[in-house]
C-alpha cells in the first residue's frame, strides 16, 4: 500500500448472462495481456512531437516486425486461466 492508501491492485468481476448462446458452456477462458506501447500513443508523439528523437521512434515503430512474435497485435501476454462452470442446480 502507498501513501494514498492504494494497494496497486484491481479485482473485476464479470458476469456473464446465461442466454441461448452461453447455456451450453461448459468453461470460460481468459487472459491478461500487457500492452507496452499502444497504438494511440504513438499516433499521438507522431502528430505533437517534432525532431530528430520522433523521427527515429516513427522509424523503428515502422519497421518493427511483431508478425507471428508474442507481441504480435503490440499485446503481450501475461497469464491465461480457465474456470469450469458448475452445472445448474436443478
């Protein structure tokens, strides 16, 4: 915890409505990803930023190739989890 009382940490809960679509499910999978350096920012230092130091960003961010690499999509994976669902009571 910090001096602001923050802890760093965050809980989300999704609940997800049992639908036609949903009620045949029998496990849900999810994953964290890191985004390092995401798209809008780049357009952004691109469109403010003037100089040799943007130039060069614009040039490496262009010819970077992260086809078929874990950061393909500039999304790297963190940790993935599947939960079964329990059946309905019945």
């Amino acid at each position: 915890m910090n001096k602001s009382g923050a802890t760093g940490a965050d809980r989300i809960v999704y609940r997800i409505p049992l639908n036609d679509r949903t009620r045949t499910a029998v496990s849900v999978r999810v994953t964290l990803n890191y985004q390092a350096i995401p798209p809008f920012y780049l357009r952004d230092r691109f469109t403010i930023g003037k100089g040799i130091e943007t130039q060069r960003l614009a040039y490496l961010a262009s010819h970077l190739n992260v086809e078929r690499s874990p950061i393909e999509g500039w999304k790297l994976p963190i940790v993935s989890a599947t939960r079964r669902l329990q059946s309905p009571e019945r």
